[in-house]
C-alpha cells in the first residue's frame, strides 16, 4: 500500500489520460520555464517527469523579469490533454498574455509544434466527438462548448455554441476546471464547484445523451481526508487496462502548493459513482512492475555537456523561475558549477533573474549547495531559498569588501491567500554575520506537516550546521498561486555584473 495524496508537491490542475499501458498527466506550471509539464506512470502512484511541453512560452518582457514586469500567478493554467488517432494534443490559456495555446506532437517527448486557437477559453477542455467534430469546454460559472474549426485554429462560424452547465447557487467559486468526455455513449463533463454552503471545494458531474440535450447532475464528491477542510477536487478521470476508473484530483496543502489525490470511481446505470472517501492509502497493479521511476526532485553536481547544437539541458527536476536569461548563466563555463551572472538591478529575490528551481517535497524537505561569492559585488546576494511570495532565503552579501551571510524573509500581514507580496520592496533581515572568505556551505529545510510550513536556514561552521536567522512562516497566496520552490539565486542591488558560482547540490526528503 502507498500513501495518497499519491505526490506531496505542487501539481495542481491536473488532467489525466491512458494510452496502451501508459498514464500521463499534465499539470499547471504558470510562470516556470520549461513550463507545462507532463509526468508518466503505469500504475497512476508513482510518476516521473515525461516532458515538457515548452521551453519558452513567448518570450515577453513580463515573462522574463524586465522592467519590473513579471507573470507570477499567470503564464500557463489548466491544461487539457488527449490523444487521437496517433497524435497528442495539449491545449491551455496563458494568463498573462490572454492567449489560447495548442501543442502536438506525435509523442509524447515532442517536439511539440506550437499554434494559437482564436479566442480565450478558461479552463478548457478538449474533446474529439466520433463523428470527428472537436470541441472545446470551458468558462466559470456558465460552461460553454464551442465547436472548433477543423483545423482548430478558432471556433466554427456554423459550429454548436451553448451553455451546458449555469451555477445560480450562492457559491465562493462557481463551476470550472472542465474535463469532458464521451464514455458508453453519454456525455460528461467533470467540474470543480465551491458552494457558500459546502464552505470547501467540491466535484460535481452532469451528464447528456447528446450534445444538444440538457445536461444534468450535480455534487458527486465532498470529502477533505480529514485535513483542515480543504476540498479534493478539479482533475481529470482515467481506466486502467482491466476497466477499474479512478480521478486524479487535487488537494490544497498550505504553502508546499496543491498535490495530487487518487480517488476510486465507477460508473453506475451511467452516473459517476466516487468513493465516500479519499482512501489515505491505496495500492494498484502496474503494467510495467520491474519499472524504475526517475525522481522529481534530485541532487545535481552540475555535470553537464554540450549537445551537437552546442546547448546543454538542465536535469528535468529544474524549472526557471520565469524565462532565463542564457547568456547570464551557465553549468559548462566551470565544470561542476552553475554559474550565475547579473545584467539588471534587482529590488528583491521576486525579480531575481535565473533563480533556478525545484519543488519542495513533503512531509519535510532540506537542500544544501556550496556557494562561492568571490565574483559579488557589494549589494549583491547570492543564496539558497524558498521561492514563495512570502519568501525566506538564506545569502552571502558584500558590504565595503566585507563578505556577510543574511537571513532574510518577506512576512505577510495576514495568513489568507489574499494579499499581494509582489512589490518593489526588500525583505526583513533577521540576522547577519561576517564571514572570513567568500566559500560557504548553505542550507534550506522546511515541514509541510499539518500546514506547519515553517522553513530554517542554516551555515556550515566547520563539521557544523549553525542556524541563522529565525523559523520563518510561510503562507501560501494567489500572488503566486504555487506552492513554494527551493531555489539558487543571485539579484544585484547596486550594479549588475557580479557574479555566484553553486555547487554539490544536494536535496533530501524526510520519509
């Protein structure tokens, strides 16, 4: 048996299909580059990264930290994934650029080839119909389906356009996060639903015998695993080879983000029948038993290569925050090395150009790297941290020749998701000390257990971990509406140029 939530990290608004004995799923990435990630499974519990489906999204100022412009709690959301007749298609909006993105590929590893679908369709949902028209299903509160071109680069003039699903309840979140399908011949579209009166989020299904019909149903699932009453739901559905159908949903889990949950279902006299219950731990047969998962999350001693194109690709564990910038950063320049360089002033890690990423993992997570600082200048810090609105780092500074370490972290007034952290302001230093010389070893923990998200930092002292600074509390908000990031990074605050090398990366889970 294996816990469920099957993945203590932040995968939210996931979709889910099954190709021959092989699950995929896609799942939000907003502003992290590569971005619209799709994980592989054979048995739904354990997953490994698959691809990417975008190195770069459009490459806009915003999407690249310039100018005090950023996409935090934007860039890509909800993406819809499906394959037909040999090809997989991935469709989502991005929220910055209000675009209607469509990738295909003829596997799933690409490349995918890129094309923009006319209109805006909110949480959409793709669907091909037996008699080969595709359809889209969307919106909030009132759920549209649009017929699409053949094409599918716009909405068919003469194609069906109708309201499927309207929400006139007293609701906190109406209707949204489709997922439609066609299965025996009836018409389903799954929906995420958070009523004044259920107070959590909530599925709900309806269903039609024919597009045209009038769709009915209602609330199907209500349960938060005992946990703060934080709804599972919003995800896609999915068989195994032996007819079994499960949900692949999500679960908010305070600052560590939204992490996928695995739900039984069936399918009874046509209406979907889900557990009572989210089972805490579940167990199902692989196709594929002797397969060994690559991790999600990982170490890096940055030994990296050139490819025949003269490019290197990070390790798929790694996402940008935002679009790098490849001239400032490098893990070939010194073997061993990533090294990061600054071309603009920074107010604050927000803006930090090339703070390279990777999730944290629940229940408990630590990261520590090797820093060398002798290419700061003074204002610059270079560090290890938790990349979340409400930040805590740990940083090497310089000061008039003087190298220090800092803790810093940015407090939020409040502990709802409401609020914005994303400004022009610096963090709150909580503690600073000299050091004798730029070479420091740094690390970063965190407990996600109970929504304690507390993080700590600390600084090796010859054979010693030292803490520095205070226990920091981190809250999760809607300015990045992701759970937090263990990151490297480098900002400049007085002049650009400096520079930080890490190395020996290490990252460990707490079992």
């Amino acid at each position: 048996m294996y816990s469920n939530p099957i993945i203590w990290a932040d995968y939210p608004d996931v979709d889910v299909i099954r190709v021959e004995d092989t699950y995929y799923m896609v799942s939000t990435t907003m502003h992290m580059m590569p971005g619209c990630v799709i994980l592989r499974s054979y048995d739904l519990i354990h997953w490994e990264t698959a691809a990417y489906v975008y190195d770069r999204l459009d490459n806009t100022p915003a999407q690249r930290l310039e100018n005090g412009e950023q996409i935090y709690g934007k860039g890509m959301w909800a993406a819809s994934l499906r394959y037909h007749q040999g090809k997989y298609y991935v469709i989502f909006v991005a929220n910055d650029t209000r675009k209607t993105y469509l990738y295909t590929s003829e596997t799933i590893t690409g490349p995918w080839t890129k094309q923009i679908v006319e209109g805006f369709y909110h949480d959409c949902s793709l669907f091909f119909d037996d008699d080969e028209r595709v359809y889209l299903v969307h919106g909030n509160r009132e759920i549209h389906l649009t017929e699409l071109k053949t094409d599918l680069s716009g909405p068919k003039p003469e194609g069906r356009h109708r309201i499927i699903v309207t929400d006139h309840q007293p609701h906190y979140l109406g209707y949204e996060g489709a997922h439609f399908y066609k299965i025996e011949g009836i018409y389903y579209v799954f929906l995420i639903h958070m009523t004044k009166a259920a107070g959590r989020r909530t599925q709900a299904c309806y269903r039609a015998d024919t597009l045209d019909g009038t769709f009915v149903g209602g609330e199907v699932f209500d349960d938060d695993m005992g946990y703060f009453n934080s709804g599972v739901a919003q995800g896609g559905i999915v068989d195994t080879p032996d007819g079994d159908w499960y949900a692949v949903l999500f679960q908010d889990h305070g600052a560590v983000g939204r992490i996928p949950v695995l739900v039984p279902m069936r399918f009874e006299e046509g209406a979907p029948v889900f557990s009572e219950e989210a089972p805490k731990q579940i167990d199902l047969t692989s196709t594929r038993p002797d397969y060994r998962y690559q991790p999600l999350v990982a170490s890096d001693r940055f030994e990296y290569t050139l490819d025949d194109q003269g490019k290197v690709r990070l390790r798929d564990v790694w996402q940008w925050n935002h679009t790098p910038h490849d001239d400032l950063w490098s893990v070939t320049e010194v073997p061993g090395v990533y090294r990061i360089r600054t071309g603009q002033l920074s107010p604050n890690l927000t803006f930090a150009v090339n703070t390279l990423t990777q999730r944290a993992m629940g229940p408990a997570c630590a990261a520590s790297v090797t820093l060398d600082g002798s290419g700061l200048n003074d204002g610059d810090y270079a560090g290890l941290c938790f990349l979340i609105g409400t930040y805590g780092l740990i940083a090497m500074t310089k000061n008039a020749g003087q190298y220090y370490l800092v803790m810093q972290a940015r407090v939020s007034q409040d502990t709802s998701i409401f609020g914005s952290m994303i400004d022009q302001e610096p963090a709150t230093e909580y503690a600073r000390i000299p050091v004798s010389g730029p070479l420091v070893k740094l690390q970063a923990s965190a407990n996600f257990v109970d929504n304690q998200d507390e993080c700590r930092f600390a600084y090796l002292d010859g054979p010693e971990w030292k803490n520095l600074g205070t226990p920091h509390k981190m809250v999760y908000k809607l300015d990045h509406f992701m759970g937090c990031r263990i990151g490297l990074f480098l900002f400049s605050t007085q002049e650009i140029g400096g520079m930080a090398d890490f190395s020996n990366f290490e990252y460990h889970i707490a079992p």
